[in-house]
C-alpha cells in the first residue's frame, strides 16, 4: 500500500464513523498553501498536499469519543499515523503533513499520545461540569 492508498482508507473508516452516527467536517487545511511546508514534507511515506485536510467528529457522548479514539488506534495498528487533537464536544485528525504510513509498523508512541490526549479532554469535560 502506498501512503495514498492509506489515506483512502482512512477515509473509509472516517465515513465508517459518520455512518455509525457521528457528524464529520473535513476542511482542507490551510498548511497545503504553505510553499516550504509543502516542500519539507514532500517524502515518499507522506501523502501529497492536495489530500492535507483536516477531520472534525463532534462528540455527543463517552461512547462516541471512545469510538472515534478506537478507530485511531486501529489505523495506528494499520500503520498509519497522524496528529490528533479536540476539546469538549469534538476531535480531531490531522490528515496533513502528519500523515505517514509505514507498512506494518504500528508507531506506539502515537498511540499513547492519542490515549493521552483523550484522557485529558475527558478529564477536562469531567472539572468544566
């Protein structure tokens, strides 16, 4: 699989997701009008900068969020990696100059970081209420 190829399928599992009931934007980012951003990431394990967007899921419960963290946690499995952030109410993927894949390489670190920023959004959720 090529990282393009990658890419298609995590917009598989995206619409997966928003079939599943959660509601999904996806803007085009604004870091693909950027000259020397483009170039940096110009690399074989990158996807080219006409796909850079960015994934938005607005989260009505717990069970969603955790849906959404599972599905990440799943492409990471796959190999594929990109940032991810949210706050209360939304997450979201960075499919930009983030997004690499390496064939059958689960990156750990992503992994834990995406469970750690989940577990501070649901920790800040839980002190706002």
């Amino acid at each position: 699989m090529k990282p393009t190829d990658a890419y298609y399928f995590a917009m598989t599992k995206v619409n997966e997701l928003k079939n599943g009931g959660i509601e999904v934007t996806i803007k085009s980012s604004k870091s693909k009008n950027n000259k020397e951003m483009v170039k940096k990431y110009d690399k074989p394990d990158k996807i080219p900068s006409e796909f850079w967007n960015n994934v938005s899921f607005k989260i009505s419960d717990t069970t969603q969020a955790q849906k959404v963290m599972e599905m990440g946690n799943y492409l990471g499995m796959c190999g594929i990696s990109f940032d991810t952030g949210g706050c209360s109410g939304y997450r979201d993927w960075e499919f930009d100059w983030s997004f690499s894949y390496k064939k059958g390489e689960e990156n750990w670190e992503w992994r834990d970081a995406r469970e750690d920023v989940e577990d501070m959004i649901s920790q800040m959720c839980v002190n706002q209420k």
